[in-house]
C-alpha cells in the first residue's frame, strides 16, 4: 500500500517540478533576450520530446514593434518555427540555429499562429527539454 503512495504522489508531482524548471530557465536564460523589449504577461512554455510539435495562437495590436523569441533547453537541438497568419499564410520561417527572435512591427492587430517543430532524434531514449515563447513590445518609431 505504502509502493502505491508513492507511486501516486511522484505521479501527480512530475507536472510540478517540470513547470518549476521551466519557469527557472525561462527567467534566467531567455528573459535577458528581450532586452529593450517589455515582455507581455503571457507564460508560454512547454516540455517538449523529439517530434513534438506545439501551436501558440498569440494576439498583436497594432502601432507596436515586436519581438518573438523562442528559446528552447540545449538538450532539445535547434528547433524549427513558423509564423502563420489565422488563414495559415506563412509570414515568418527560422530553425533557432539561425534565428531565435523575429523583430517585427504591426500596423494593426491580428492574431498570428506561432508553431515549434522539434526534430526527431535517433536517441533511444528520448530527451524532454523545455521550449518557451516570450513576446516583447515596444511602442512603433516612425
């Protein structure tokens, strides 16, 4: 009976701990990255596997410049990112090997969909890492 206590609690538990670690590594390795920028309340982070894929629908307003940035635990690799308008038109396309942020201005508000690919591993045994998408904002200059 006490085997199955256990077995219980660190069931329920694991969702914790792993919010924890992503909440830490998102304020200690990607927060710095938007510097300059206010970054809105929104906390969009996941733990991810190797051929995990996650969407994001995300609100803009208009007369701001943005920054997105994801920013994903080294155990993952470099994922892949997309940006898509609500009529799935690809606006914006980047592995984070070679762009972790995409700085933008919008004129008017929208609602774009962010989507994270993380590839497929030869590993056995599979890797989880956290993946996390912060928005930045500041007011448009002319």
């Amino acid at each position: 009976m006490r085997f199955l206590v256990y077995i219980i609690a660190i069931i329920l538990l694991v969702p914790y701990a792993a919010d924890a670690q992503c909440r830490a590594f998102t304020k200690n390795k990607c927060l710095p990255q938007l510097e300059g920028y206010v970054q809105n309340d929104n906390y969009n982070s996941a733990v991810l596997i190797a051929g995990d894929e996650a969407e994001l629908l995300l609100t803009f307003y208009g007369n701001k410049q943005y920054r997105l940035l994801v920013c994903v635990n080294p155990i993952l690799g470099n994922i892949d990112y997309e940006v898509r308008d609500t009529n799935g038109e690809l606006i914006y396309k980047a592995n984070t090997a070679d762009a972790d942020t995409f700085d933008f201005k919008m004129v008017s508000t929208q609602q774009l969909i962010v989507k994270l690919i993380v590839p497929e591993s030869e590993s056995v045994l599979p890797h989880e890492g956290c993946v996390t998408v912060l928005v930045g904002s500041k007011e448009m200059t002319q």
